[in-house]
C-alpha cells in the first residue's frame, strides 16, 4: 500500500487538498488528473500528472490502522493512549478485550502488549477483526467468541488489562475477578455516565475504583492568520473508569 497526498501551494502555506491510497503497488493508480504509474508506487518521493504534483509516501501501521474495515463504532486512539498509559501497559502485558468489535483497540494494544486476547458473542464481529489482524499483519492477537457475562467462556486468567467494551459491564465483574491479577486493570469504557455510575455502585471488595474520566479532544486549523479550532471536534467519545483488582 502507498499513501498519496495531492498539495496545492497558497502563498506560504501548503494547503493538503486530497489523500489517496494506492492498495496495490502492482498496478498503476488512476485519479482524476492520469494515471500514477507503478513504478512511481514502488519508488516514492513526488511525480507529476497531468500538470499536478502527487507525493508518495509508503504506508506503515498507522496508515493501514486509518483504513481498516469497520462494524461498530470503535474506541478512538485518544482514548486508547490514556489507557495504555494510566495502566503501565508494557511489553510482558497480557491483555483481555472483550467486545473486540472490529479489533481497532485490540490492533493498538497489541503493539504495546505482550498478547492480546480479542473475545466478542458476535461472529460477524469476530470475522471482521480477524481480517483486520490480517490485513495489519498483527501476530500477537488471539480472536475468540466468549461472553463477559459468563466467565466459564473465558479460558485464559492472569491478566494485566480487562478492557471492556459493553453495554452493561458491571455484569462482567465476575469474570473481572476470575481473569485478573491482584493489582491488575479492569477499564470500563461507557458512552454514557449513567454505565460508568452502576459499573462503580457494583463494584466490591474485590475492586478500587480510582477514577472515571473524559477525554477532549479538540483538533486546531492553522492557515497563516486563520488559527481557529476545526468543525469536526472529537469532544465526547466515552467515559473511561480505572479500576484495580485487590
């Protein structure tokens, strides 16, 4: 895969006007303006068609990350970022995402995490993020069908991070107790604060809540004078609740 910005020059400023991407270096890539040969894929750096100037830059993880096929609405990298960083995950972590969904989070933790093990009830979701797996070239993700709710489904234990991702996650937190490691997470990821509150009035000896949040995000346009903040603001995802098994 190569990744294709097309750029209009205005004053000093660059302006990016198009992102494409080549899925098949094997082949020319036809736009608007011509035909971006193969060989130009392959070799990178800027061509010219049809009067316009293409720039090729090859496409690493992030890039085919951006481009992968999804089912539900998937945890956004922000969100993610927080997680792996309040949690301490590092390379001897063994990760539980259940509600894998299209496998976004998973694929992310993965590159941080020793293994991560994907379960979802869905077996659309479950094919959809085995091909992503495939598609990332992610090696160290198990995709399996289990359910939260019922830890008899869930063979593995010893985890450092319970990622959970469904609609009433207080009922998982038997399997929480089951799976996890004394000190270890469970992170509970709730677009509504009223998940996040019966998750925590569930919570029992066994658990320390330390704290739910909400990341924002707000993306700036930068043009020359024109500074302000862009339309499409990341404000609300989901709340994010920290808890450590004790």
């Amino acid at each position: 895969m190569a990744r294709i910005i097309r750029r209009e020059k205005k004053g000093k400023h660059d302006k990016k006007q198009a992102e494409f991407y080549a899925p098949d270096e094997a082949h020319d890539f036809h736009t608007d303006f011509g035909a971006i040969p193969k060989a130009a894929l392959k070799k990178g750096g800027t061509v010219k068609v049809g009067g316009e100037t293409f720039t090729i830059l090859p496409a690493d993880f992030i890039d085919r990350y951006q481009r992968l096929q999804r089912g539900a609405q998937v945890i956004q990298p922000k969100d993610l970022g927080l997680i792996i960083a309040m949690t301490g995950l590092d390379k001897d972590s063994l990760v539980l995402d259940i509600g894998a969904g299209s496998g976004f989070a998973s694929a992310l933790l993965a590159r941080v995490a020793k293994n991560v093990y994907a379960y979802d009830i869905d077996d659309r979701s479950l094919l959809l993020t085995k091909e992503n797996m495939k598609e990332l070239g992610v090696k160290n993700v198990e995709v399996k069908r289990g359910d939260a709710n019922d830890p008899k489904t869930i063979k593995e234990k010893d985890f450092d991070l319970f990622l959970l991702d469904v609609p009433e996650p207080w009922k998982a937190l038997q399997t929480a107790a089951k799976v996890l490691k004394n000190g270890a997470w469970l992170v509970g990821y709730t677009p509504c604060i009223t998940q996040a509150m019966q998750l925590v009035e569930k919570l029992d000896s066994s658990f320390l809540h330390v704290s739910t949040v909400e990341l924002m995000e707000r993306e700036w346009r930068i043009a020359g004078q024109a500074v302000r903040p862009e339309s499409k603001d990341f404000q609300h995802t989901a709340f994010l609740s920290f808890i450590r098994k004790i």
